[in-house]
C-alpha cells in the first residue's frame, strides 16, 4: 500500500495533462484521458468484485472502478460477480448446505457446471466468502481467500458515496449488465432492477458518475429508456455475435457492428464501446501485434469513446512481443503494450493493474 500511495502522489501531475488532452466537460468526458478502469476492482492484487478490490483500484487512483458485474440472486437483489456461476470465485463448494444446488444449465449456449445465483436466496449468498478467480496466475491472491464476502450493488452505490465524502473527489463506477437476456427468460430482467436503484440513489442522469455497459446491444437500449446514465456496448471477436442477437435470430456478428454504419446505430442510444483489444490491433498466428485496424478512428467519427478490456501485467495475457519468459504468474513488458494500446488514440482501458495503467499513462500523456 505504501507502493501504491506513492504512485498516486507521483502521478499528481498526470491528470492535469490528461484533462488537457480532452479539453475538460462535464460528467465522463471531465475524466483524465487515456482513462484507467479498474478491471473489477485491483483484480491483479485481491479476488475481483470484492470491496476490498474496489477499494484498493481507488487507492492506487483509478479514475473509474468496474463494480460491479451484476447478476441477481432467487429473491431478485444484484450482486457482484464475473459470472451466475459462483464455484470458480467462491468457496460454496466448501458449504455441504449447498451441495445439491449444484447443477447444469445452459448458459448463452454454453453447459456449464456449477453453483448459480439465481438458486441462492442474498442471505444464503452472504454465507459465502470470495475466492481468487485464477490462481495459477495469481498463487498470491490466494492468500485472501474467504475473508470477504459478496457485495450487493445497492452496498456497492452506498461504498461510492462514502468514498465521495471522504476523498472529495467524485468517485466513479461501471457495472456491466452480465447476460441480460439469460435472466430476462428466468424472470429476473435486470435492466429494470438496476435502473430502480439508480433511481432510488438518485444516480441515473447524463452526468451521474454510473457507466452501465453490456455485451447485448438490446441491453444497453433497454437502459437507454429507463435512465439518463452514459451507456456502453461491450464488443468481443469479430466473428462472434452477442447472445441477444442469437436468441432473437438477428444474423449480425461483431463485424457488423464495427463497420461505419453499425457504430453509428450504437451511437443512437450508447455513448461509448468497450471492445476486445483485439478488434483494436489485431494479433497474428504467433500471437504478437500487427497493425492497428480503423476502429478508433472510426468510433471518433461517429461520436463514440472507447474503452477496451482487458490489459493485464502477466505474461499470458500479454501480446507475445510483450512476454518474458514462460512463467504464468511473471509479468512481462506491460508498459509496451500500454504504449503500443494508447497510441491508437483509444480513450480508456480496462485493467487488473491500475497502479501499473497510472504510470503507463503518466509516461505516455507527458512524452
């Protein structure tokens, strides 16, 4: 902590600059430019969606934290998980309570095995502790394991306005709709939950500190019509389509989406696009960076920001001309590929480091 209370100090300087670069405004555009998001929370350093990953991403001065991915429990309160299906980030397994809750469903049309929210009452839920989601990347997240608990998102919008009052700087957050169409077919449509709370904490206008983002476009329009917040369609491989579009047979795939025509429909009723940093520069067959496509450029020129997901300091994670060695936990040149990334002009970027972002963009913003 005291490393990362030194970054923060160090980077003073940074915001200024970056703030230049945008030109100022209100609400997301007000924001420093590239913009660091922690990836749920400091997820390089504690097991994601918990508080104390939340906390520590604004300790080490993320300008936004993703808190957090929303899915809902059986009596219909959002929790913060990466999935429904909580065997891989937390202990239930350990809880013979919960053993014949485990199951198989189709998930987007995926089987997947495991243990699901929906079959979980919030108290049932607030038994359980949070668990490092890949440990054989993160062995030292481990030693966190069951020492917090899963946190609603009505705690997480009370956690933002503490934070406010006691840093006087508005703190920011960017949950992201987790298979919306999923949960609409169980009973459970979160769209409408999620604006509910925004409203009852008066946090769903223009300029409100809230980033709702979604990888089902039909989301992010359903959010359109129900709050003010800015918005967000998340965009994976370019030969992927998002689940809403297969279930209503739309024949769109990504592809179709990042084309001139298809951003400027997404710029009908989003503000920005968090795609894959693949779509932004592609890799080859080794697995290193070739050239930029045109999709920042073209995203500008329909309006659009970009926030793309996810820089990561391991090597796995990593661009092959940005590894070193072949250790999985190691971190490789990550300020490379921070600058390689934010050379295309993208606004943002989601990252597990938000420490390590900082001071990428500190080198990258003052030359």
């Amino acid at each position: 902590m005291l490393g990362a209370s030194g970054t923060v100090l160090a980077l003073g300087g940074t915001a200024a600059a970056a703030d230049t670069r945008r030109g100022g405004g209100k609400g997301l555009k007000g924001l420093p430019v590239p913009t660091i998001i922690g990836h749920r929370g400091a997820s390089g350093y504690r097991p994601e969606h918990t508080l104390a990953a939340y906390q520590l991403a604004l300790d080490m001065g993320a300008d936004i934290v993703e808190a957090g991915d929303l899915v809902p429990t059986k009596d219909g309160h959002l929790v913060c998980r990466h999935e429904p299906e909580i065997g891989g980030t937390t202990d239930v397994a350990d809880h013979p309570e919960f053993a014949d809750r485990k199951r198989t469903k189709q998930l987007d049309g995926v089987a997947t095995t495991g243990w699901f929210t929906e079959d979980f009452t919030l108290a049932e839920l607030k038994t359980l502790r949070a668990t490092e989601r890949i440990p054989a990347n993160r062995p030292h997240n481990t030693l966190y394991d069951g020492r917090w608990e899963i946190p609603t998102f009505e705690e997480v919008l009370r956690w933002q306005d503490e934070q406010t009052r006691k840093r006087g700087k508005q703190v920011w957050i960017y949950p992201e709709l987790k298979h919306p169409t999923y949960f609409r077919k169980l009973g459970l449509g979160t769209e409408e939950r999620l604006a509910a709370l925004l409203r009852r904490h008066g946090k769903d206008k223009k300029h409100s500190p809230v980033v709702i983002q979604s990888f089902e476009p039909t989301s992010i329009q359903r959010m359109n019509k129900l709050v003010g917040n800015p918005l967000a369609v998340l965009l994976s491989g370019a030969d992927t389509r998002p689940w809403d579009f297969v279930e209503a047979g739309d024949p769109r795939t990504t592809a179709d989406l990042i084309t001139p025509e298809g951003l400027k429909e997404i710029a009908s009723y989003a503000d920005g696009i968090g795609p894959t940093l693949d779509l932004v520069i592609p890799r080859d067959s080794a697995g290193r960076l070739t050239e930029p496509t045109t999709l920042v450029r073209d995203a500008h020129r329909a309006g659009l920001i970009l926030h793309p997901y996810t820089l990561r300091n391991e090597n796995p994670f990593l661009p092959a001309d940005f590894r070193r060695g072949t250790d999985p936990d190691a971190y490789g040149d990550v300020f490379g590929a921070y600058r390689a990334y934010f050379a295309t002009g993208i606004d943002g970027v989601f990252t597990d480091h938000p420490d390590t972002g900082l001071l990428a963009r500190e080198d990258f913003v003052n030359g």
